[in-house]
C-alpha cells in the first residue's frame, strides 16, 4: 500500500513516526556533546507524544492500516 491510498491520518503518524525513528537512530549514533544528539534528544518525547495523540485519534480500520505500514517500516529498518 502506498501513501496515496493511506488516509491523510495513517500518513500523518507514519510522518510522525518517521521522526521518532530518526531521532533514535542520532542519539544512537551520537557522542557525547553532539549538538545533533542533544536536539533529537529534547524533540523525542515531543514527536512521541504527537505520535500517541495521531494513532488514538484514528478508526479501528485506520489503526490496522497504521499497524500494518509500521511493521512493514520496521522490517526496512532491520
């Protein structure tokens, strides 16, 4: 399924989750006193939060669609 079928709701919390993703992979990746790790650090719970907040606010079917991309997400990242 692409991001033209998606909803725009499923494509928001996937973008959103996107984020949380790519703020752990740099504080992951960074040392210490990484400017970088630091700013992913802070936005994290920031991007978890509206991450939460997307996926409650979505139609059981819409969740199931969104369960579905993010396991497909998580097999590209593994």
């Amino acid at each position: 399924m692409n991001s033209i079928t998606r909803s725009a709701g499923v494509a928001q919390a996937i973008e959103v989750y996107r984020n949380v993703a790519a703020c752990k992979a740099r504080i992951a990746g960074g040392g210490s006193g990484n400017v970088h790790a630091l700013a992913a650090a802070l936005m994290l719970p920031c991007y978890q939060a509206e991450f939460r907040m997307r996926a409650q606010a979505l139609t059981p079917a819409e969740a199931g669609e969104l369960r579905h991309a993010l396991d497909a997400f998580g097999d590209v990242c593994r």
